[in-house]
C-alpha cells in the first residue's frame, strides 16, 4: 500500500494498493499545470532517498524548512514557536527523521494552518506523526486529497477570521483560491 505524491505539486494522496491515480486534480487546476513530461508520482520513501530537508532561522521562534535539491514547486513551511504550542504554517511533502527530530527538539507541533492547496502536501503524515489538528478554510474542502485518512485531525472553518493561541489568527482573504487564508501573528515589541 501507498500514498503517492504528486510530483509536480508535491501533494500526496490516498492510500492505494493499486497503481497511483490516473491524473493530479490539483495539477490541472488553472492555476497549476502538469509537467510537459506528463504526470509523475513519487513517495515518502522515494522522495527521502535523494532529498532532505533545510533549516534556516528566520527570525526569533521562527523556523523555515524546505527540501532540498528542490522538490515540487518549491514550498516552504514555517514552523512559529509560542508559548501555547508551535504551529507549522503551510506544510512540505518530505517529513524524515532527521525532521522529526528537529522539530520534536523544538516542541513538536501543536497544529498545522495551510494557506491554499498548493501546500496541502503531505499534511496528513505530518498531522499524524506530531499529534496536531489541521486548520484549513471550508472554502478549500474540495482539494484535501486524503480526505478519508483526515478523520478528525482537520478541523474546516467558515468565516473570515479565526482566533488560535497567543495571538495568533487566521484571516480568510480569498484570492489564489477561494479559501486562502494568511496568518496573523501579533508580536510584541522587545
């Protein structure tokens, strides 16, 4: 059994025993595109094979991780550290151990907020292995791609806005897609 990722896009989709899905919904959305060689599929453990995963400081309790050579197009998620708990804003295909590890020294995650579909990736995996709800905007419900494995881990609001923990908000704007959401995180002056 395998969860493919798209190789385009990087999300990874539903369990199957069988062959990957026949197209990316995702990928031949107008404001994504298929590779010129066609649809291409990887997984995890493929992916980890010749991949890893960057760590760059950003700023004070802010982590950015990316995968390295590039994968997909490009994402990178952004691991915000508070008080109440850290939350990964937008999410990456590849989560390995040397990740885990990392993150897990940093307090885990509490829960994963995602901007618009393009970082849907392997939020589920991600989701699993820290114990975190998933935010996303009910506007988008249509391109979680593992939705049966999702179960109760996320969490869909409606609205324009949506308070967390320690000052940190969602805000619906719209825009890339219909749901897309940015991330308010009200820090105090040192």
């Amino acid at each position: 059994m395998e969860n493919f990722i798209c190789v385009q896009c990087g999300t990874q989709f539903a369990e199957t025993a069988g062959p990957p899905p026949p197209s990316c919904p995702i990928c031949e959305d107008e404001r994504q595109f298929v590779r010129h060689a066609g649809q291409e599929w990887t997984t995890l453990k493929h992916l980890a094979a010749d991949h890893h995963n960057r760590f760059e400081e950003e700023a004070p309790s802010l982590l950015g991780i990316g995968t390295e050579p590039e994968f997909a197009i490009g994402q990178r998620a952004l691991l915000l550290q508070s008080p109440g708990g850290n939350l990964l804003w937008d999410c990456i295909s590849l989560l390995d151990d040397e990740t885990i590890a990392e993150v897990t020294a940093r307090g885990g995650i509490r829960a994963i907020a995602i901007s618009h579909p393009h970082f849907y990736s392997s939020m589920i995996e991600w989701a699993e292995h820290f114990d975190a709800q998933i935010f996303l905007h009910a506007a988008d419900r249509e391109w979680v791609m593992r939705p049966a494995d999702a179960g109760s881990r996320i969490q869909f609001w409606e609205g324009t806005t949506l308070p967390l923990w320690d000052d940190l908000t969602l805000i619906s704007c719209g825009g890339h897609f219909e749901g897309g959401t940015v991330l308010h995180w009200r820090v105090a002056h040192r």
